[in-house]
C-alpha cells in the first residue's frame, strides 16, 4: 500500500494530474499564531500540485527563510530575494528560482534582509500593495501562487493579504489554537474593507491532529461547526516525517512519498484543486 502510494505522489510518469484553475490562484498562508504549520502547508500543498500538472510559485515572506529552506532553494545573505522586490522593485522574475528536482516549481526566497523591511516599508509609498503589484507583472503566469506569511500581523502580512484572492488558515488542532483566530479574521476583514475587496478565507486546514486524544477531536469539531464547508475534508496528523523532511532540505512528498504526512497532504492539495474548478477559483 504504501509503494502504491508513493507512486500516486510522486507521479513519475505523469498521469495523474489535479485540474488546473481556469485563471491564477494567489493563495496567502496566514495565521498569526507561531508552530501552527504554515510553512510546511505551503511547501507540501505546492510540491503536490506542481508534480500533478500545475506551475506553482512560493514566495516566502518570513525572514526566517524555512519555505526556501524545505524548497532547498539557496537564501543566505547576498541572494537576490523578496525584499528586493517589496523595497527596489526588482521584478519577481528576476529573483524566482526553480526549485530543483520539481518541474513546474518556482520560489522566491527571502533572506535575514527581510527582517528590517517591515520597518522600511513604513515611509514607502503605496506599502501595502507592493507585493501584489510584483506578483501581477510577472510575465510567465502561475496557476497557483503561495504566499508563506510570518507568524505576525505586521506589514508583510498585509502585503500577503492584498496580493491574495484568498486566504489558507492552519490550524493546529490544540487548545490554544482558536484563540488568536478571531484577531487574525478581523484583520482579515479590515484589508477587505480597505484595500482588498475581493479576499476570501476560502480554506481552513487542520494540522497536527492526533488521534489519540480528545482534545484533537473536539478542537476539529469546532472549527467544522463555525467555518462549515470552507474546512478540508483532509486532515494533517502528527507525523515524524513531515517534521523531519526540511532538515533534508525537501518536502515530506518527495522525503517520504508513502507516509501519512504526505498521503494527507496529496489529499489536501487535491480538495484544494477540485475547489478551484468546482467554485471557479474559490473566490466566492
């Protein structure tokens, strides 16, 4: 079973593929809470649907650089990266590199220089859309873009959340993990209101679920009461493979096609897909 589905993910000959979405889907990984599994959703989400078929973009907007880190995309000091983007307006184009081993995969890394541009962005005019501008002039076009925010709500985010049509919130199945939900929806909100009339939080994926307890349980209940249909039928567990894949600079997909981290990840990838053709891009 589990060599079956290892080659259900890692597709060698190219068969299986996840419906592409009529037009560009820009996906904004968000939450303001730290350890929920951000940067893993946006790494795993992206191989899986670049190795079925679709042309995928990460831009990592977190200084801490671990979406080009899973990617095994260089982003030491020196590397043109993100910042340059939002600060010089230096074209997506030129700062995206291919992620190696993954047709159809692209990352814009960011480096430690971006842990000074939330405080450089202040003074600059038209802040909060400068992302989205470098996204829309990029000549090539995505079928999907993922955008890894940090775990704050500062002026990344927002450039994350006015770039975006829609918003992806991991949650952690743990106790704490409604608690700054209702903060980051208001903010949410706020951006729509202002500057980004079209946002939708279209997908809310559950992460680190273990089975074994209650609390996992009730929490999943939870959410599934309040956000409905917008919560994938696919649910992350806790999986030592997944946490072990970034030290080898890869994605659970390829790291360990056959585990449950990466057969739920398969899954999730392919609901998000099937909702971009069914709901016309999710942006309901």
């Amino acid at each position: 079973m589990e060599a079956l589905r290892a080659v259900q993910i890692l597709n060698p000959s190219g068969e299986i593929t996840m419906p592409r979405p009529d037009h560009p889907r820009v996906l904004c990984v968000a939450n303001q809470k730290g350890g929920v599994g951000k940067t893993t959703t946006t790494v795993n989400l992206a191989v899986a649907l670049a190795l079925h078929g679709n042309r995928v973009l990460v831009v990592d907007l977190d200084p801490q650089g671990n979406a080009s880190t899973g990617l095994n995309v260089p982003h030491h000091a020196g590397v043109p990266d993100v910042y340059d983007c939002l600060i010089d307006n230096v074209p997506l184009s030129e700062v995206a590199q291919a992620v190696e081993g993954i047709p159809n995969l692209f990352c814009v890394p960011a480096t430690i220089d971006l842990a000074g541009a939330e405080i450089e962005l202040v003074s600059v005019v038209a802040r909060e859309s400068r992302l989205a501008r470098a996204i829309s002039a990029h000549p090539e076009k995505f079928d999907y873009v993922f955008i890894d925010c940090p775990p704050s709500l500062g002026l990344l985010t927002v450039n994350a959340l006015c770039a975006a049509q829609e918003v992806l919130i991991p949650i952690q199945c743990e106790y704490y993990a409604l608690e700054g939900l209702n903060q980051l929806i208001n903010n949410i909100n706020l951006v729509r209101q202002h500057l980004n009339p079209t946002l939708d939080v279209s997908t809310i994926l559950l992460t680190m679920y273990d089975r074994r307890t209650r609390l996992a349980d009730a929490v999943e209940q939870d959410v599934r009461n309040h956000f409905g249909e917008k919560v994938l039928h696919a649910v992350i567990p806790r999986n030592v493979r997944v946490s072990e894949a970034p030290s080898y600079g890869q994605s659970v997909m390829t790291y360990d096609p056959g585990s449950r981290g990466a057969t739920s990840y398969f899954e999730a990838a392919l609901e998000i897909a099937m909702r971009g053709v069914s709901d016309n891009g999710g942006t309901a």
